[in-house]
C-alpha cells in the first residue's frame, strides 16, 4: 500500500503562480519529509526537507508547510517559472534504523509562459 | 561532486533475457538503492544494501536480484526479463545516518523488454 499519498498527478501553472502539491501520510513514526525534483532525463535530486519539529521550512521560492495533527505536509513554490517544470515527488522516513524513503506518485508541474 | 552513474541509458532486451544494470557511486556511500519509477506510481523500491555484499529486499523484489561486490558497485540484475519489467530503473546512493537522508540518483536506465 502506498505509504505517502500525493496530489495532484498533474499541475498546470501560470508563470508567476503559486504551485502547490500536497501529500498525507499514515506513519507517525516518520520524522523526515524530503521533496525531490526530476527533470526529463534525470534522475531526482533533493529539493528542500523538513523535519516535524517544524510547521514551515522555506528555501527561496520553496516552502515546505508541515501540519503533524493532520499528518500532511505540502510544497509551496511561489512566484513559479518555466524552469520549475519537472516531476516533484514528497518522500517519507523514519531517520533510525533502516532509514529507507517511502515516496509518493509524483506531481508533474507545467508553468506556462 | 557527488556523482552516481549508470551503465546504460536505455537497454532493449528480449523476453527470457538475462540483463544486468550496473550502478557506481564515487562518494565511498555506505547504503545503495535500485527503484523503479512507473507513470502514475512513483518510485519504488526494489532492493537496498548497507554494505558490501549485504542486501536487504525492498517493496518489489519479485523477479529481481543484486550484487554488491564492491562498496561503490550495485548492480541490479534480472534473471529472466519479462515484458512487466519494462521501466525506468533509478539508483541511488547515501551516506548512513547523515542526520538529513539525501539520497543521490543516478540518470536512469529506461529499460524494454520486448
């Protein structure tokens, strides 16, 4: 079953926009929130994370908000460009033991001129 | 720069193959990954290693098997290429307990199997 659920599958986004994509998990035990972003013919590279110790990390346009209650946590990209076009995966882990990632479906974000 | 290569970018193989993906890393990683990532579901993961000639079965093992030789070597291998496992194969690497988990990908191996 998946471990970390994430929508939308796919965004369509007017430059300048705000994109958001969302993700739940069921785990409490996870302690890492990790996004990643791929580009076409690249393998995923690590975005911005957060820890539940935090509500809100922000890196620039990027902003992680982390709702612990809820077991949610979303990716804000303010201000979105055509450069920002790419898949962006949520992941999940727990940060003793295995520390394996649990990622989410994917969200592939298109920002129109 | 961290870099993990690929032994191929695309593989076209026959039903009943045996195919071989290799996968090195040049940060001397502890841990090893192979996924495979499918429109629609994510990446999943098939099998990991936190050592050499250690491997630990992911969500996915089914009709694969590894091999890590070498600290810096992880090769994903299946043992009879059937059509299902047509897919992009991504693997990744990372240090142990580094506090953040970054996982470092490589570019993918698209892999058909005809």
């Amino acid at each position: 079953q998946q471990q970390v659920k994430q929508s939308p599958q796919s965004l369509i986004v007017q430059k300048g926009g705000i994109s958001i994509i969302n993700c739940a998990y069921e785990n409490t035990a996870f302690d890492y929130f990790p996004w990643y972003q791929q580009f076409p013919g690249k393998g995923p590279a690590l975005l911005i994370a957060i820890r539940p110790d935090v509500s809100e990390k922000k890196e620039g346009r990027f902003t992680i908000s982390f709702n612990k209650s809820a077991k949610q946590f979303s990716l804000h990209i303010m201000d979105s460009q055509p450069g920002d076009s790419a898949t962006y995966f949520c992941a999940a882990s727990i940060q003793t033991g295995a520390n394996n990632l649990f990622f989410g479906t994917g969200t592939r974000l298109t920002v129109i001129p | 720069d961290v870099k993990v290569t690929q032994s191929s970018r695309y593989l076209v193989k026959r039903t009943g193959e045996k195919v071989f993906l290799e996968c090195v890393q040049d940060m001397d990683h502890e841990n090893m990954f192979w996924y495979r990532q499918d429109p629609g579901l994510g990446l999943r993961l098939i099998y990991f290693s936190y050592d050499v000639k250690m491997k630990e079965k992911g969500d996915i093992p089914e009709g694969y098997s590894v091999s890590r030789e070498k600290k810096e070597r992880f090769s994903l291998i299946l043992e009879s290429a059937s059509t299902n496992q047509t897919s992009m194969y991504l693997c990744a690497s990372s240090f142990p307990q580094t506090g953040w988990n970054e996982q470092y990908f490589g570019p993918g191996t698209r892999l058909t199997v005809t």
